[in-house]
C-alpha cells in the first residue's frame, strides 16, 4: 500500500527517530557524573634532589587510587603543582595512564623550581619545614575530561 507524501516523511521520521533516541541514551546516563570518574591523588613523598643558589628539583610521587568499580584508562592528563600557595610547576602527559578498578598506581613527576618563584612563601616554609600543596589538573578518559585535585602538606 503507498501512502501518499510518506516517502516525503521518511527523512522528518528519521530525524524524529535519531531524536528521540538520543534522548533515551543521554537520560540513560545522567547518572554518570564526572565527577564519579575522578581519581584520589596524593603527594605520597617529596624529596629535594638539587639545589643551588638559583633553585632545585624536586622529586614527587603522587599515588593515584581509582575508587570505581571499573578501570580508567586515560590517554594523556596535566596537571598544575603549588606548594604554599605559589605555582611552582604544571605539565602534562601524552604517554597515557592506566588505573585498574579500585587500585593504585604510584607515578613519579620531576620538579624543577626557581627560589623567587617561592619568595612569597619561602619564610614559613623555612621556619616550620613544611608547606602546604596543592594539585590539579585533568585526565582524558574517553571522550571526557575528568578533573582531579589533591592537598595536603610535605614536610621538608
């Protein structure tokens, strides 16, 4: 049986059709937050492995948990490092990181640093052989992405 003007209809009922389906897909997955996919950072050790009178390097290991119950598998991620609340260092990797579901993974990062970046927080550093961090930055996980942070203090 031919209907008349359907033939004209097939690409409004295609749209309507992609639409709608969209729409169940996406209400499917709004309780996927990105937030859900962040991973727990910390700076587990810190060690300055030089320093002159212009600066030094510091050494860092971050331990990086995944609390999901599925793996993460980011293609690059960056991050930004600030120690008293001065920025001392900020990178990024396109090596790729991969988290297994609910593990950890420790990665090493390599810090080079300038005295007068730290000038403004350098006396309370010194004087209580602490300083307080702060780390962020973004993993890419698929097609998001995913923001981490983590702070806490290393003491020197």
């Amino acid at each position: 049986m031919h209907l008349p003007g359907f033939a004209r209809d097939k690409g409004h009922l295609l749209r309507v059709a992609l639409v709608v389906g969209l729409l169940l897909f996406l209400s499917g997955c709004k309780g996927l937050r990105v937030e859900q996919l962040a991973p727990e950072v910390r700076i587990s050790a810190a060690e300055l492995e030089q320093a002159d009178l212009l600066g030094g390097r510091l050494r860092i290991l971050l331990d990086l948990r995944n609390p999901n119950p599925f793996p993460l598998e980011a293609s690059r991620y960056d991050y930004r490092l600030e120690l008293a609340g001065v920025p001392v260092a900020a990178g990024e990797s396109v090596a790729g990181l991969s988290l297994p579901a609910g593990g950890s993974q420790r990665l090493p990062l390599v810090v080079d640093f300038r005295w007068q970046q730290l000038a403004d927080g350098l006396q309370a550093v010194l004087r209580n052989r602490k300083a307080p961090y702060a780390l962020r930055g973004r993993m890419r996980i698929g097609p998001f992405d995913v923001p981490f942070s983590g702070s806490g203090e290393l003491a020197f």
